[in-house]
C-alpha cells in the first residue's frame, strides 16, 4: 500500500473511557445460577462452618466445601462481592432455601436433628420453606449482609406464596451449661404451640429448660442470643422443644418456626 493510500485512511475517533466505577467495591445478591456458583457457597459453608473453629484445617479451605444430598433440591442465595472492577467476585454470604415441593425428593435437612412430623402435618395444604446453612464470610458480618439477603428472601416468599418459615440456628457453643440462662429464656417465653410443637431427636436432646431466671436482666440475656436468633425472633418466630449439640460443627442448634402471617407488617418494613 503506497503511502498516499495511508494517509487517506482515517484514524479511529477518540473514545472517551469513563473509569468512575472501575476502583469502587460492588455489591450484589441473587441466587445462584450454576454448579460453579453453588460450589463457591458451598466453599464459603465449608470455611465458616468448620475452618473458623479449627485453624488446623485453613490450609485445606481452597479444596473443601460444606455439601450434602439436599444441594441439588434447593435454592441457593448468594451476596456477593467485587473490590473493583477488575478483581475476582467473591461469595461472602449464603443461604439455603428448600421448598416443601423440592423437600418431596430429598426430605428436609431439619429431620436429621428434629422430629419435624408433627409440624408438617400441621401444614399439608400450605407452603413451607426450609432455610438452612446461612452463613456470612467473618469481614463482612458488621455491613449488613444478612439484611441484604432477607430482602432477596422475602420477595422469594411472595413469589412463591409460602405459608411457613422453618429451620435451625445456632450458639457457638457445644457446652449447654453456658449457655443454660439464653436456652432457658427461649424455652419459657417462646415455645411453639404444644399441637405443632417440634422436638429435638430423642438420642440427641438436650433440655432447654434448665435454671432459674427469676434474677437475671431480659436485655442481658437478649444481648447475648445470636444474631440470627434475634432476627428470627424479631419478626415474631417460636422455638421448639430441647437443643442439639453438634460436635462436628461445634454448635448447639435450636429449631425455628415462623409463619409469615406472624410476622409484624411494622418490623417487616424495618428489617428489610
């Protein structure tokens, strides 16, 4: 080509790249679309569940991940996160959310710590949903995650019109007697009703109903529940009858029963 002929070929216009959002943190929450997806939750689960408590086993994290039978029934939320635009997204949240007609495959998780019969023939004609292995990444537990995500949940709930919320929270605790005055405390101003009432497994139980609470302050043991203990009882949940220590996680888990019609519309608006 001649050079006359280059010359006559025109430049590229000059593009303007506008670079605002490329260093800014972002943020987001949906459910998990993939295998690849589900696997980073999955990883997160195996991290919070079981590296935090034992530090012997970080090194492995990369190739862990926390996953059972009921994965491939449920639905997965996910937050989250991107330091720029050019930095690998992160799962930093999680939550798993099994639907009474997805459960008629695989059962639910819940049945492996409590007799949950009782309750779901309670409810043949509605909707249950199952929430289990929520878990938040540790550097993010003070930013609201858990907010964030329960917005994503309750537009869940309406879509598809569930009746019932239920599943397990934990202490971080395997020692019951330390925490006798809050297992207490759940026990007498919380129990479900006796006609639905859930129960811990018989060779499993532990009795929540174990010291006296005549001289301890309401607001000191309320400060002392786990969060998303306090979140469920917020929004108006019950709590079954007895605890599960499990050693392998290294907590002691509760049941959870909420009914969406239980829910305070005022609270509601609040929390999410």
């Amino acid at each position: 080509m001649s050079t006359e002929l280059l010359t006559k070929v025109p430049f590229a216009k000059k593009i303007n790249i506008i670079t605002t959002n490329f260093f800014t943190p972002k943020i987001d929450c949906y459910f998990a679309e993939s295998k690849k997806e589900i696997k980073l939750a999955q990883r997160l689960r195996y991290k919070v569940f079981f590296t935090e408590h034992d530090k012997k086993l970080l090194s492995l994290k990369y190739f862990k991940k926390d996953a059972d039978q009921y994965d491939q029934f449920a639905d997965h939320l996910i937050v989250t996160h991107k330091y720029s635009k050019f930095a690998k997204t992160k799962v930093v949240g999680t939550y798993r959310l099994l639907k009474s007609t997805s459960a008629k495959k695989c059962g639910f998780y819940s049945k492996e710590e409590f007799q949950i019969d009782k309750m779901i023939s309670n409810h043949q004609n509605q909707n249950l949903l199952e929430l289990s292995r929520s878990c938040i990444d540790l550097n993010f537990r003070k930013k609201n995650i858990l907010q964030f995500m329960w917005k994503k949940i309750h537009h869940y709930i309406l879509q598809n019109k569930i009746d019932v919320l239920f599943g397990m929270a934990s202490f971080l605790n395997v020692q019951p007697e330390a925490i006798k005055t809050e297992l207490t405390y759940l026990y007498q101003r919380f129990l479900m009703d006796e006609k639905i009432r859930v129960s811990a497994l018989d060779h499993r139980k532990v009795n929540m109903n174990i010291t006296d609470l005549e001289n301890v302050s309401e607001l000191s043991i309320i400060k002392n529940l786990p969060t998303l203990v306090k979140a469920y009882l917020r929004l108006g949940a019950k709590i079954g009858d007895g605890a599960v220590v499990d050693k392998i996680v290294k907590t002691t888990d509760i049941f959870i029963y909420l009914p969406y019609k239980n829910i305070s519309e005022t609270y509601l608006k609040k929390f999410i």
